[in-house]
C-alpha cells in the first residue's frame, strides 16, 4: 500500500524471504497464497482507510482459511500498532516500518544483512526505484512523517552506487531517486548537500540511461542540483517539486519555510537554467487557515505558471502534528473536496493545451507495456504510474526499449505517436 518508498521495503523484504526459500508474489489474488504480509500506509485519511479495508479483506480470508498466516507492517502499524491489534486480532503479528528482522524470525528465516540492498523488483524489469534516505527532518504542521519515519538519515554515496550497479545488471534503465527529502541528501553523513554528486555518481553507471527525481524540496534549494538537471544528459529533464501553496498567510501556517516570492524565484530559475524541464508538483487545499483569498492565490498560481504535471489532494488531520495540535479554522470536507475539483479543472484545460502543442513534435520514448491495440510509452517528462503516457500503434516494439517517436494526435493528458 502506499507510496514508493513502501514498494522500496516490500522489494528489500521480498529478497530476503526469497533467499530464505519462500516463493514470493506480489499483489496476488488472497487465495493464492499461504502468508499475506501487507506493507501499509499511514500518511493521510484516504490511504489510512484504504490499508485498513485491505487489513480487513485479509482477516476475512484468514477466517474462511483461504490464508494461514496474516502480517501486517508498515506506516500504519508503526502508528497505530496497538489499536490495530485490539481491532482487528486475526492479524498474526503487528509490525513497524523496516522490522525486517522480527518479520523474518516470525517466519523462521533470517536476516541476511548482506543482501539488504538488493531487492526481487515489482516494477516492470526496466525501471526501478532507488530510495535514498529515510525520514525528513523539516516538521511540516501538516505531516506525520516525522513521527513515523523519524529524522533525516542518508544513505552512503558508495551503498547507493552498488546498489544501482546490481540494478543496472538486472537490466534496469531508469532509475528514480525517492526519499522524504531528496534535497536534504547528505547533510546528516557528510555534513552538506550532496544530491548532485550522488546524481553524477549515479549516472556513471553502466545500463543506466535515464535519472529522474522525485520528492525535492523547495526550501533552499541547492543551485548544483539545478546545474546537473542542466547538463547531465542522463538526468531526465524532469523535477517532482512538492510546492504545496503560493499564499504567504498558508505557507507560514504549512511551517513550510518559505514563502510566495521564494517560491515563484524558484520555478522562474528552474525554468530558466532547464528551458526544456518538465515540473510537477502537488498543491493542498483545505489547510487551516485558506481563507477564499488564500484560495484565490493557488488559483491563480496554478492559472499562471501553467506546471506541466499537478496533483491536489485535500488536507487531513493527522494525530500528533502541528496543525492537528495548534490549528482550529478547519475548512469544512465539502469545500475542501470542491477546491481541489476547481484546481483539477484549471488543470485539465492547461493539461489539454499542452498536449495539443506537441502534435508534430519528435521525441524519445521507453516502452512499458502493451494495452489493448497501444504499447504504452513515456518520454522523459513523465514519471511512471503518476504522469501522462504515449500511445503507440506498431507491429513489434520490444518493451523496455527507447524509440524516436513523432506526435501525432492528443487527448487531454495522453498523446498518440508513430515510430520514426
């Protein structure tokens, strides 16, 4: 469940129960296996209900006996770890984010501390995730993150490079860099910023032809980071930005640390040394304290910058913040719900002529996977699973390939292409 950085855990627990002599699958049918071990998420309302809908559909199985043994780990057990245990006691056994070692005991396996970097791949064998630090130490008003992950802890440049070297050897191509806070890589091991030359180090590595980054934030940040997103030519010309708002009376109650100016210098510089970047972002409606002019900023904002890939989602109280524990001017559900429909409209029509723009164009593309009459493909700009997605009628394309493609038609976020 949830993010990458969870498919990162289950792909790192995959390999050691594999090495243990467990056959693995992942996200299978209930039946079709004798332990379930699910990875759950505990960021926000939405994805806390949904981990705990799968917890119950798996606690039923386990009640017909369809399944013998049931684990759950992850965000939400980290959390909430006893509540779960009191509500739902068909689970076997309850554990927190990276218990790697108590799971495989459970399972009588061991841990094997020499394969911790290695990891049996859920993605398609051509791309991968590359996680590189856990925790964020920046204490957003809104985020549990902290209070789940803990603080800012980096991993070393030379684990990192050995890591992508296997995964290099495995066939993978695209690699893409995740954490909390990429931008913040380095400072709790070396003691400064250190993103850029992990990137360069990176791109050193044989069978790795596309880098593309994902989580930076916004506040200071590093100008190398920038340089190497320009001249790199293996870094994707490509940023996941999470800006959250433009208002300066939300930002400050977000704990954000920075403001409206800052931010818009910063899109302007990224725009400007990258003239070809792609830039997507996620914004927040319904934070306390967005009154309809705080609002009317976002609108405005997301109206002008025209970002080439957006995501909204609504605020959730979460238990132990900042926000949960000092703010009261709750924004009602409905109007959250309407401003992020009101967001993602505005985005579509941007989204729309965007698409339109690149009929003709000539690009490079990877291939995914076949659906239907299409292979399915996706240019530099755009991130697997999240972005938009090029359509391609052909007699044979092999997937995992790279291919000269031309526009030739648009729908709203999708386009359609021909081989060159």
């Amino acid at each position: 469940m949830g993010c990458s950085k969870n498919v990162v855990d289950s792909e790192r627990l995959m390999r050691q129960l594999t090495v243990a002599g467990y056959t693995v699958v992942y996200d299978e049918a209930r039946d079709s296996a004798a332990v379930v071990i699910i990875n759950t998420c505990g960021f926000i309302g939405d994805a806390k209900e949904e981990s705990i809908n799968t917890i119950l559909l798996f606690a039923e199985a386990k009640k017909k006996k369809q399944i013998k043994q049931l684990y759950v780990f992850g965000c939400l057990s980290q959390r909430y770890k006893e509540f779960l245990e009191k509500e739902i006691p068909e689970v076997d056994a309850y554990f927190g984010v990276t218990d790697f070692e108590a799971i495989l005991q459970r399972l009588n396996a061991k841990l094997q501390p020499q394969l911790l970097n290695e990891r049996q791949l859920t993605t398609p064998a051509h791309y991968a995730y590359l996680k590189i630090s856990e925790g964020c130490n920046w204490g957003c008003a809104y985020c549990a993150i902290p209070l789940i992950r803990g603080n800012h802890i980096s991993t070393p440049i030379e684990q990192l490079v050995n890591e992508t070297e296997k995964l290099g050897a495995q066939g993978v191509k695209e690699l893409l860099v995740i954490a909390q806070d990429t931008t913040s890589y380095g400072m709790d091991c070396y003691g400064r910023r250190r993103l850029a030359d992990l990137l360069n180090a990176l791109s050193a590595v044989k069978g790795i032809e596309w880098i593309r980054l994902h989580y930076t934030y916004p506040t200071a940040f590093p100008d190398d980071v920038i340089a190497v997103l320009r001249d790199n030519p293996k870094l994707c010309k490509y940023i996941d930005i999470p800006l959250q708002h433009i208002a300066d009376s939300v930002l400050s109650k977000m704990r954000r640390g920075i403001n409206d100016q800052q931010t818009r210098e910063l899109v302007k510089r990224l725009r400007h040394e990258v003239p070809s970047i792609a830039i997507r972002t996620t914004l927040m409606v319904g934070h306390p304290g967005e009154d309809e002019e705080a609002f009317r900023e976002l609108k405005e904002f997301v109206r002008t910058v025209r970002f080439e890939r957006l995501g909204v989602f609504c605020y959730s109280e979460e238990e132990g913040t900042y926000a949960a524990n000092h703010y009261k001017n709750v924004v009602p559900e409905e109007l959250k719900q309407a401003r992020r429909e009101e967001l993602m409209k505005l985005q579509e029509s941007i989204a729309a002529e965007q698409s339109v723009a690149k009929i003709g164009t000539i690009c490079k593309v990877i291939i995914d996977r076949i659906e239907g009459y299409y292979y399915v493909a996706r240019t530099e700009h755009d991130s697997p699973e999240v972005d938009n997605e090029v359509l391609i009628k052909a007699e044979q394309l092999t997937i995992g390939n790279f291919y000269q493609v031309r526009i030739t038609a648009a729908d709203v976020y999708d386009v359609y292409a021909e081989i060159i």
